[in-house]
C-alpha cells in the first residue's frame, strides 16, 4: 500500500485548478442509465470511485469509458444485467445509486447491501423508503436489496430522517421517480448543489424535476428520457480543503474552476479563524496573515457546514491558539482522525460526539493511518505544518476523492511525495 511523505513547514503559494465534483459525478454517471443511447459527462474526476463505478457498469453491460482527459462517454443501451454485487459495491457505498437508477430503467434491481462503514453506522432506510413510496415492492435476500415494480407509481414521500435529509436517498429516489408514472413529491429532501446538479443532468434528459435545491422537489415522471450532455459541477469539497491547507500552511492560493456560492458555510468560518478570503466569478482567492482565532463548529446538511470538511477544520483548529468545539451531527461517529492527529501532538479530547480541540499546540511529524478519505486529507494537511516528516499511510483512501493531491500541493510549493508499496 502506498504512502506519503510530508516535510512540514513550507507556505503554500500558487493556483490550484479545482476538479469536477465526485459526489455529483457519481449520481450523474448512475442517471445517464435511464435512457439507452450516449451521454458525455465532462469535467469527471478521474478518481478511484468513479472507476469503481465504471466497473459496475461493466458488470451491467453498459459500455462506459473516458474520451479525453476529464469526459466520459457513457452508452447504455446494451444495458443487460440489473445488479450490482457485493464485491464492487464493498469498495464504495455510492454504488448503491445505481439502485434508483435500475428501478427506473429496468423496474427492477438486485443491489448488495453496502455493509459496515469506518464513519459509523450508514444505514439505507430511507433508500428503501422512497422505493417502496413508488409502489415498488422491496426485498432483504441473502444480504441483497431486491425490488422490483412492474410500473414506478409517484406519490408524495417524506425523506427526513434521525440526522436529517440523507443526500444519497433523495438522489435515489430521483432517479426512479423521473420515470414513474405520475407526480412524485420529495418531502425532506436533501438541499447540496450535488443533489442540484443531478436534477439538472436530469432535466437536461428530459425529465421535468422542480424545487431541487430546497426540502420539496416535485417530479413529473416521463418515459421520454434521452441521452444528454452535461458538465460536473466543481468540487466544493476539494476546494474547501485547499482553503484550509493555505490556513494551516500560512501561505496565499488562488483556487480556479470554483464556485464560492458552494462554500458559504465554509468561507464564513475561515473568515472567523482569521483567514482572508476574497470571492470572484470562478474563482476564490485566500491569503494568511495575522493572528488566528479559536471556532465553535456543528456540522450540518447543506448549507450548514459539511461533514466532510470537519477532519481537514479540525486539523486547522489544532494550530489555532484557543478552545475550540466541533460538534458532528450528521455522523456522529466520524473522529477515527483523531487519536492520529493527537500522535502528532494535537490535544482534541471526545466526548459523544463533541470533540474539544485545545489547540495551539506545535504538531510533530510522525507515522499516520489513514482511515477514510477525509481523514486522509486532514493528516496530509497536519503533515504541511509538522515540524520534520508525517508519513501518512493507507492513502488509497485519499484516492478514492482527491485527483493527483500530491501534485497539486507540490505545484503550490509543498514538499510532498508518494511513496509506492514497492519503493
Ligand atoms: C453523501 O453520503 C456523501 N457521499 C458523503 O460524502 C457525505 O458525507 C454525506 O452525503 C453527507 O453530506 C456521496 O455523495 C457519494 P446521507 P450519503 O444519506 O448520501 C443518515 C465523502 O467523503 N441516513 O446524506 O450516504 C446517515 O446515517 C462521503 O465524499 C439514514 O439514517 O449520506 C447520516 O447520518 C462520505 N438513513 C445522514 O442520514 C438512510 O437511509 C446523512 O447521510 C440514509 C442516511
């Protein structure tokens, strides 16, 4: 398994281009089955999940690939299987989407449960909720979803759950009810512009969805859908880690291919710690300098702060003088970074799900594990600031949501390098 080594106490400087989002190409990927014939998709990271669901398209029969650097061409109407097994969707949870799509192309689908999760307990209830909303019936067998309809029928299905909307249910359910006959009502619906941009992907097909981006999206179902055209939307998570990075590393960045009206939540916040931030068309630029402060952080549904921002924050409030609180409400289990940020030297204590961060502390270099992928992102960033050499090991993880990281940050003066398993 590969690794990488940091050398901390370089500023970062420079541009840095922003990829295409990972968690809007991925439902993106799974609406382009609802029609036979080719969709391009552009601006598609070319990260380890998205590969991971092109082999599921494989798997499906449908003949997907990248074009030129960041385009994929997705044809499917050899569409022949309508299952997703165990061994691909084990790799990443995100394949469950393929569900909703299925139902609506096939009106039926056999898609493994995902299983155990290191952020904590994911459950699908609300996946299967919005299911059986159109009328589809909805089986457990031998650690499988199976459902099936012999017509998707819209009603009005309220999504909310115990830590709020859930993005991927609401994504699911859109993806069948586009093709369901009738109106279809998403009560509780998750807000992100990720949920946004695949209702526009959706519309771009065809389909007649309103009210995306707000708690109540109606769709009219048709079964007129046909290929499209479309462009990903920039990642607002990878940008908000580079925020974050010129934070930690006191330098000055320019980030490009952005959309700060993303980043509300997060740009706040940075401002309040101390960083200066200046928004224009496209791009965002921040630049260090003075003296930080201490925050209180709750995560969030959209347009709260994210949840997948909170391990890279937390990393950050490590080297900020003062208390500061994260309280994670969205998964409240998700704080396998913190036992390794305090091998580094952090101070955060838990209890439930508040971490307190006594923070001011100077962070050494050391050996890490990377848990998940935004764990990974915040031990890199500790690692730009510690004093001598972070190794951070597992970075697979990282490759699951971070296209070419280590080259970015090398780009913008970093002193960062992949180590491979059999160097
Ligand atoms: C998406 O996951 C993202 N993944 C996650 O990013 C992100 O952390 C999460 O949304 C929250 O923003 C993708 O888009 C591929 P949810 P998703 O359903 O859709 C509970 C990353 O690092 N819930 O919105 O799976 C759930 O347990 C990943 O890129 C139910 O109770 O998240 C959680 O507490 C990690 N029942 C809350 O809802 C359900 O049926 C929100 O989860 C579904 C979810």
């Amino acid at each position: 398994m590969d690794s990488i080594e940091i050398k901390g106490g370089t500023k970062l400087e420079g541009e840095v281009l922003i990829s295409g989002a990972k968690n809007a190409a991925l439902p993106i990927m799974a609406g382009a089955l609802l029609a036979p014939g080719r969709s391009i998709i552009r601006r598609v990271p070319r990260l380890r999940d998205i590969f991971t669901m092109l082999q599921i398209f494989r798997h499906l029969g449908v003949r997907a690939k990248f074009v030129d650097e960041d385009t994929l061409e997705i044809n499917a109407s050899t569409i022949t299987d309508c299952s997703a097994p165990y061994e691909l969707v084990r790799k990443m949870r995100a394949s469950i989407l393929v569900l909703g799509a299925l139902m609506g192309r096939m009106g039926r689908a056999l898609v493994s449960l995902p299983g155990g999760c290191v952020i904590g307990p994911r459950p699908i209830d609300l996946h299967l909720k919005g299911l059986k909303g159109l009328k589809a019936q909805v089986e457990m067998e031998h650690g499988y979803i199976k459902a099936s309809a012999p017509e998707l029928i819209g009603g009005e299905i309220y999504l909310g759950g115990r830590f709020g909307s859930s993005v991927g249910a609401t994504m699911n359910l859109l993806l069948a009810a586009v093709k369901a006959r009738g109106t279809t009502t998403i009560v509780g619906a998750a807000c992100e512009p990720e949920v946004i941009d695949l209702a526009r992907f959706l519309n771009r097909m065809g389909a007649h969805v309103s009210g995306a981006g707000s708690p109540r999206i109606t769709i009219e179902g048709s079964n007129e859908l046909h290929p499209a055209e479309y462009t990903i939307i920039p990642d607002r998570i990878e940008a908000g880690t580079y925020l974050i990075a010129t934070a930690i590393s006191g330098g000055a960045i320019i980030l490009r291919n952005v959309r700060a009206d993303h980043l509300d939540a997060v740009i706040e916040t940075l401002r309040e710690i101390g960083l200066k931030i200046t928004k224009e068309e496209g791009s965002i630029t921040a630049r260090s300098g003075g003296p930080l402060s201490p925050v209180d952080i709750t995560t969030l549904p959209y347009p709260g702060f994210p949840t997948d921002l909170q391990a890279q924050m937390m990393a950050l409030l490590c080297t900020v003088p003062g208390i500061s609180v994260i309280v994670e409400k969205v998964y409240p289990e998700r704080f396998m970074h913190l036992p390794e940020l305090n091998r580094l030297g952090a101070e955060i204590s838990l209890e439930g799900a508040t971490a307190v961060v006594r923070g001011g502390c100077r962070l050494s270099g050391a050996p890490v594990m990377a848990s998940d992928l935004r764990a990974s992102a915040a031990l890199v960033l500790a690692g730009l600031v510690a004093k001598g050499k972070t190794t951070v090991r597992r970075v697979y993880h990282l490759d699951r949501g971070y296209e070419r990281m280590v080259e970015k940050l090398t780009a913008l003066g970093a002193r960062i390098k992949r180590i491979k398993e059999d160097a």
